[in-house]
C-alpha cells in the first residue's frame, strides 16, 4: 500500500518518482475507492476494472504516486483519472481514427493521381 504523503512524494526526483509508479489497473482503482463501480456503458463488460485490463493491454498505464495523491478518490470524471485510465471506449476510437486514416490516405493518392 503507498504511504507517503504528497510532499515526500513530491521530494522525488521525477526518476524515482516514474520507478515507483503505478502499472496496475486494479491497484489504481482499489487506491482511489473505484474498485467496485461498474460503467453505465452499452460495450459488453461494463465492469471498469475489466475495461482497464483490457484496454491497458494497448495503452500500458503507469501513473506517478505524486500525480495519484492528486485524483480525487471516488470520483469517476475526474479530470486527472481521464488522462490515464484506459478504458475500451479508447479501443473503440482508436480503430475508427485508423480506418479514417485509411480511407483518407487513399483518397489523397486518387487526388494526386488525378493531377487536381
């Protein structure tokens, strides 16, 4: 279990800060009393630690002990949980913005071919 406070976190160098982060998705949402809460979401498993050990299988999670003393615990929207929880939506996206990558790239060979 982490122990420190914020200030002696915040002492760290930021490289011994990164070797003590955490990689774990199930101990982030254990630390932040998210554990048990389950998504509102039409994806198949709606449970959020199962959306994060899936979708952390594509975007690995490491989160600093100095920047998880500043998410406020139980809260979901939090601003700073958002930018390092993955969840399956992000998945989701990720494979529309490369088909539209995709169907863009060919349209700009056709336009180059075409001498436009």
């Amino acid at each position: 279990m982490i122990t420190r406070s914020v200030a002696s976190v915040d002492s760290l160098t930021w490289q011994e800060q990164l070797t003590g982060s955490i990689r774990d998705p199930k101990e982030l949402l254990q630390f932040l009393e998210l554990d048990s809460l389950e998504l509102d979401t039409p994806e198949a498993d709606p449970s959020l630690l199962n959306q994060a050990l899936s979708a952390s299988q594509d975007f690995p999670l490491r989160v600093p002990v100095a920047y998880l003393h500043r998410i406020t615990k139980g809260d979901i929207n939090d601003p700073l949980l958002l930018q390092v929880l993955p969840l399956k939506k992000e998945l989701l996206l990720t494979v529309t913005l490369v088909l539209a990558l995709i169907f863009l790239t060919s349209n700009l060979k056709n336009y180059k071919n075409n001498n436009l």
